[in-house]
C-alpha cells in the first residue's frame, strides 16, 4: 500500500517578502512622478522615495529570514522568494548608489572650475525670473577646499581659441547637451570677458540645477570657467562635477 508524502508548508515569509518588493515598485514610481510633475514639493517627494527604500529594505530582510527558514525546515518557497529578492534589489539599485557616493565624496552641492574665484551667476531680473527666483548663494572657500581632492579633474578649460570663437564653441556645446540658456553675453572687444548662464534638467528626476559658464581672455589665450550648483539638497552625488566633465568634453570633442 502506496502512502502519500503530506505536502510540505509553504513559507509566508516567503511570501510577505514578495509582498513588500511590489509594493516598493508604485512607490518609488509615485516619487519619481512627484519629482517629474513638481506640483507637490521636494520634501514631500523624498517622504514618498524613503518610503519605497523602507518597503524594499525590509522586503530584502524578511527575504533573508525567509531564505533561513526555508533552508532549515524545508518549506516550499522558492519562487516567491527569487521574485522578492529581484524587485528588492532593483528598486535598491539607485538608492545603493547613492548611499555609496554619500559616503565616498564629500557634501557639496556647489562645485566650479576655479575655487579661488568661482564664476558669478547673472543677477539680472530676466535670469532671477528664469531660475524661478533663485540664485545659487555663494559656497564658503573651505567648502570649495573639499572639492579639489574629490574631483582634481574638475578645473579652468584653457583653449588657444580667440574669445568670439571660443564663445562660439560653448554655445554649440550647450546647445548639443539640450541645457535651456536664460542669459548670454557674449565677449566684449576691450576684455575678451563673456558668460553663458543656463539651467541643466537632469533625466529621471526633472531636478533643475543652474549653470554659470565665463570666459576670459588673457591676450593669448581663452580661460573658460564653469560653475554648476544643484538647487536641491545639501549633497549633489557627483552630479555637479560630471555636469562639467560633460561640458568641457563637449567644447574639446564638439559632435559632427
């Protein structure tokens, strides 16, 4: 007489940890859409994106103990909890990186070429009207200090350039990274002195982060500096600094 084997239980743990990594996914959505649509603020935006890196935090915990459980008292569960580790760790991705370049760069959210006399944002009424009332306030010398171990490729575009055409090149550099430009002017004949400002968009988030960019002529050469601040948050993750590299690498590398 043949006897069936009872069926083996199955893990709830297993099970709530799938739970908790779906309902991670519309939060963080809903965070980005915040952030995209801007009709609620940023405060409220970062609540929402917390909220979704609790949820898959804690999905990854309840995972682990699930894992456990499984391995020691042989439950079925497996595939809820491959599912639960996946969207875990996926909705985490981004925030991991973060976290890493928290810790990895200092806290600066204000970063430019020259750190002894960082490029001033125009205060004119058209570019205060465009930058939605906000000017970027002046960052304190010892701050900028950080900036040099942190980012030493972060410095003066020199081009043997006459200041017209090296102006010239920063227009089609800014233009070909699609940043929106609220005020121009270009160098004068007497200085060779001229400036771009502009507000850069980032991709996911919408955030907007201003852009100074000033050009000086020496009598042989063209000195190019590039300030960019972030207007949200203490900390920029190295955004600010990439901004520029992008920048700098556009004017020396122009496309076609």
């Amino acid at each position: 007489m043949l006897f069936a084997l009872p069926p083996r239980p199955q893990s709830r743990l297993a099970r709530w940890a799938e739970r908790l990594a779906w309902a991670s996914v519309p939060v963080i959505l809903a965070a980005i859409l915040i952030f995209r649509a801007r009709t609620l603020t940023a405060e409220i935006g970062m609540l929402v994106f917390l909220g979704s890196v609790i949820l898959a935090a804690a999905a990854l915990a309840v995972a682990v103990v699930a894992a456990l459980e499984i391995w020691q008292k042989g439950r079925v569960g497996l595939a809820p909890l491959a599912r639960a580790l996946l969207v875990a760790t996926l909705v985490l991705a981004w925030p991991g990186y973060l976290a890493l370049q928290a810790v990895r760069l200092p806290v600066l959210n204000d970063i430019s070429t020259n750190i002894e006399d960082p490029p001033l944002f125009s205060r004119s009424q058209a570019a205060f009207s465009a930058r939605e009332g906000h000017i970027p306030p002046a960052v304190d010398r010892a701050l900028r200090e950080r900036q040099r171990l942190a980012y030493p490729q972060v410095r003066t575009l020199v081009l043997d350039n006459e200041p017209a055409e090296a102006f010239q090149l920063v227009q089609r550099a800014v233009k070909t990274l699609k940043w929106r430009v609220i005020e121009e002017t270009p160098p004068d004949e007497r200085r060779g002195i001229g400036r771009i400002d502009a507000v850069a968009e980032t991709f996911l988030m919408r955030f907007r982060d201003d852009v100074t960019i000033r050009l000086r002529w020496t009598g042989s050469q063209t000195r190019i500096d590039i300030r960019s601040a972030s207007r949200v948050g203490r900390h920029d993750f190295g955004a600010n600094a990439k901004r520029i590299l992008r920048l700098v690498e556009e004017i020396n590398n122009p496309e076609g």
